[in-house]
C-alpha cells in the first residue's frame, strides 16, 4: 500500500527486516556516506544470496518513510539510533534530494520507489490499459528514467522500487481474461522499466512490489530483468517462505511492507467492525515478522516494517510507530529487533479497556481501562473519537471528557449515529505514547412515552425512488432505511398521526444529509400550520425537542440545508403519554 491510501490513506509500510545467521554481516549503523553513489549488487546463487553495497554485506533493516521530507534531517538520526539502515519511499521525483542526501548523512539508504497506475486499486491512482496504453507506458519509462539518471549516483540510493500493489489491484479495474491480459502487460512493462533502469544505472537493483505472492508467477514470466521480488505483507509474511520454496522461484526477495495484522486480516468485533490489536499485540506482530524473515537466510534479504509515520488518524494510529512525534511500544520492539540502542524509558501500557456496546448520542458514557507505566512516570490522558465506520472520516477528534478514576473516563459521545471508535491515549511526559481502542455504537436517546408517529404514513414534497428511499422510511423503526429529497431549498415531510395526538417530545435522526433550518410545525387538517420549534443552527445526528403541541399532521418543514445534498432523516418520532 501507500502511506497516504485511501486513495491516499490506507497506506501501509513494511519495515525491509534484515536477516540475521551466518550468511549475513550487518554494515556499521553510523558509517558516514561516501561523495559517490553505492555501488549495490544481489551476489551469490540459488538460496544462497545476499544483497551487497561497495563489497560488503547488506541486511536490509528497514521502516516505510512516513514524515515530509523537510523533516528529514529531525528524523533520520532517530531511525539511525533505532539500528535502521534503510527506509523505503512509494515516490521519486524533484523533491527527493533532501531526504536522499540526510539519509546517507546518518548512514541510511533508500529503497527508491517509483509510482504506477493502479496501484492498490484504481482509488490509488485510476485504471489503466497496459495492454493498450502506450502513451502513460511511454510517458512513465520517460519519467522513470529522468529520476533514475539524476539520483542514480546520489550515495542515499540503495535500490530502485518499481511499483506498488499494482498486479492485485488490476482486480479493482478488470475482470476475467481482460485481467489476466493486464496482469501480464504490466509486468512486461515492469520489465521494459528494469532494462531502461539497468542501462542508465548498473549499480543499483531493481525490484518490484506487489501485496500477495500471486503477483510473483507473473513477474517470473514476464519480468526476468529484476534482481529480486518484493512483496508487502502482514499478518500472512511467515507463509512468504513456503510460498517462495513453492512457486520454484530463482530470485530472492525482500518484504517492503509488514507488521502487525491490518484492518483487512482481523476479526471483527461485536460491533461488526475490525478489532483493532492491542498495543502489546502490534508489538509482537513486529518481532513475529522479523522473525520469519530471518528464518529465510540467503533468500529474504531484509524488511522495510510498516511504518515510520507521524499521523494520529485512524490508519496512523492502527501502524505508525511515532504518531504525533511520540513513541510507542511497537517502535521500541523493532528497535530491540534492529539491534539499536537500548531505550532508557518506555510507554505506559494500557489493558483491559472497555467500553459499552452502544451509547445514546450526545450523551456521557464510560470508559475504563488498566494503565501502567513501567517507570512509574505520572501519565496524563487524552481521549479521542474516530467516525471512520460512521461517517467515512479517518480524522481523530478530541472528545469531551472527564477523568473519574484510575483509567476511568467518562466521555461524551458524537451526535452522528453508527458505529464509533474510542482511543484512550496515555503518555508519559518523556516523549512516549500508549494507545489503545474499542468500537461502540451510537444510538439515539432513549424517549419516553408513546412514539404516536411509528407506523404511521408520511408523505414529502419530494423523494429519491433509487434505494427506496421514500417518506415511510422515517417511521418505520428502523435506523437503516431513510427517507431523501431533492437537492433544492426548501423540502418538507409530513407524518399523520391518524388523529389529533397532544404530544410532548419530538426526536430527528439525521442521515449526513441533514437541515440546517428548519422548523417543526402541527396541523390539525393537514392545511393550515403552526410552528412548535425552530433552528438555524442544525448539524445534524440526531436532535430531540421537548415541546409541547398537538395536532395530526407533524411536519418537518426545511428551508436551508447543511450540506449540499438533500434533506435525510432515518426516524421522525412523536412522543406523548
């Protein structure tokens, strides 16, 4: 993946794990670069390779490069002190210079990737033809081959990375023999980009990257000019060994992204969510993968484990060893892993947390969990919540929160309904951070009374017929259907009661599309109206209004919408005793 998927934000990165036995001598972590570019080679024969840069053996131990560039040089000396010799990039054009020339300052080296289309799937850079596309393949080899002969002697360089999940992700643009054709073009075309590579630089490899072993039946046909394989992955990395023994492959490789299991390798929770791993779990699955790249000698030639990155979004926090600058437990395991230096202080540790399965919207609810520092530090918390399975947004957001106990919280949860993610962060004041996280669900507040609106007819000035997505939907009880308008100011919907109900609350669950202005309004003869509640200030989840009115008719009359759809609601409900 990428370090910026979804289509810029699933991006893993898999730490290049470097092997350690008899068959490898891992070169001196502060060696100073020398004026001239490394002259790298894949040396040795079948089960017996290893990577060598100027002579001397190369283990690659490596992570994902997840900071901007400008940071290079506040970063590097860090991933030096962790036993890091290499980092991996998705990326190599006009700006790479700085991160290349800090990299060999601090005695790193660059697994230098190059980007092509698809990607992990068409979200990841859209879809091309391979098999008839000769402009991007010609514009690519070009653009290629431009980055190659300006950094080609640049000592940061160890090898050239050609692509990035693409053979699997033709699965998201074609189908049948069309995807078999495209599979085999674009690792011809991977190849095509090794031989122009090898005729402008002789001295350094060329590999490329794909997210299963699938991939490598089709670069050993169709790309016989690449040094090595690479693959990323995570929790499946101690079956690359058996795969590779499997397939009779004749080339080594190395893994460019591993680590912990991702989101699309775990069970999901009683939410229905993927159960995030704990932060003593991530932890291990670092060392598990490091082990079992070691256990390939001569064969897998190191790691780039996924990922030194500084993001705290949802993804960010699920893999990057350093989110907002802080170290987690996982960054010292793969420093211990790395050989690095021994770390004088570690993270709190965080067990035991639980949440309620769902809570009501807007409302306090509780959250608790065992916190130990094992220095004894004091720890001071934040908590934050995430709406990715709710509303599609990775970002972490502060929450409101009180602290009740010892690793007792009581928070406040989010006004947009569905499944949510807590995180508690606990940190140390010495630049450590533990992280931990559970789902709940947020669900409307409980109402009393009679809902006198539930099953009954509505009707709206207007409705979206795809999806069904009629007025009934609002008084059927259930918060999976809704009702939509058009895209125009203003809309209403009305529901009648059957006959003239006194009524005392009324509760709106918003779909994303929600009203910004908006009145409710009573009827007795479904005609002449009267205005109970108003607001201009809507933002949407769910609103409830404890007003006092009768009538038969109750009508949600919206004249400015929050958003530049419609108008959606999942629930109108009346109350009254």
């Amino acid at each position: 993946m990428h370090p910026a998927r979804s289509p810029g934000g699933r991006r893993r990165v898999a730490a290049l794990i470097g092997l350690i036995g008899a068959a490898f001598v891992t070169v001196p972590l502060a060696s100073p670069a020398s004026a001239a570019g490394s002259v790298v080679k894949v040396t040795g024969g079948q089960g017996n390779w290893q990577l060598q840069v100027n002579g001397a053996p190369y283990v690659v131990k490596g992570l994902t490069w997840g900071p901007a560039v400008a940071d290079a040089e506040t970063y590097m000396p860090d991933l030096a002190s962790m036993g890091v010799n290499t980092i991996r990039t998705w990326g190599t054009d006009g700006t790479s210079k700085p991160l290349l020339d800090s990299a060999a300052a601090h005695g790193v080296k660059v697994v230098a990737g190059f980007w092509l289309q698809p990607g992990g799937g068409p979200g990841s850079g859209g879809c091309v033809d391979y098999v008839t596309d000769s402009t991007y393949k010609s514009n690519m080899l070009a653009e290629i081959a431009k980055w190659v002969t300006t950094y080609k002697d640049n000592p940061g360089v160890l090898l050239w990375n050609v692509g990035n999940e693409s053979v699997l992700g033709m699965q998201n643009c074609f189908s049948g023999s069309a995807l078999e054709n495209e599979r085999k073009a674009y690792t011809s075309f991977v190849n095509d980009v090794a031989v122009k590579i090898h005729g402008i630089d002789a001295n350094h490899p060329v590999t490329s990257t794909d997210a299963w072993t699938g991939a490598w039946p089709y670069y050993k046909a169709n790309s016989p000019a690449l040094d090595l394989y690479a693959v990323n992955s995570y929790n499946g990395v101690c079956a690359v060994k058996q795969t590779w023994i499997d397939g009779g492959y004749t080339k080594p490789y190395i893994i460019t992204e591993t680590g912990p299991a991702g989101e699309w390798e775990v069970p999901n929770d009683a939410n229905g969510v993927p159960s995030e791993p704990a932060d003593q779990a991530k932890a291990a699955g670092y060392t598990n993968a490091w082990n079992c790249v070691k256990a390939h000698p001569g064969v897998a030639l190191g790691a780039t484990m996924f990922h030194y990155g500084t993001e705290q979004d949802f993804g960010g926090v699920w893999f990057n060893l350093i989110p907002g600058g802080l170290k987690r437990l996982s960054y010292y395991t793969v420093r211990q892993a790395y050989g690095g230096s021994a770390p004088v202080n570690t993270p709190p540790v965080i067990s035991n947390m639980a949440v309620s399965s769902s809570v009501a919207a807007g409302q306090p609810f509780d959250v608790t969990a065992s916190v130990r520092d094992p220095q004894n530090d004091p720890v001071s918390y934040t908590i934050k919540v995430s709406g990715k399975y709710a509303t599609g947004d990775a970002t972490l957001v502060n929450a409101s929160f009180t602290q009740t106990g010892s690793g007792s919280f009581r928070v406040t949860a989010p006004q947009a309904l569905g499944v949510w993610k807590v995180y508690i962060f606990a940190q140390d004041g010495k630049g450590n951070v533990g992280v931990e996280t559970k789902s709940f669900r947020v669900v409307p507040p409980p109402v009393g009374g009679t809902n006198f609106a539930r099953g009954r007819p509505a009707t709206a000035s207007s409705y979206q017929p795809y999806e069904n997505l009629v007025p009934g939907n609002v008084t059927d009880g259930d918060l999976t259907t809704r009702w939509a308008s058009d895209w125009s100011d203003p809309q209403w919907i009305q529901v009648d009661l059957g006959s003239v109900h006194a009524f005392n609350h009324v509760q709106l669950v918003w779909e994303s599309a929600y009203a910004k202005t908006y009145t409710i309004q009573a009827s007795d003869n479904g005609t002449d109206w009267r205005t109970v509640s108003s607001t201009s200030a809507g933002d949407g989840g769910v609103d409830d209004f404890a007003v006092g009115g009768s009538g038969r008719y109750v009508r949600v009359n919206g004249t400015q919408r929050g958003t530049g759809w419609g108008y959606s609601l999942y629930e109108l409900g009346v109350y009254g005793s």
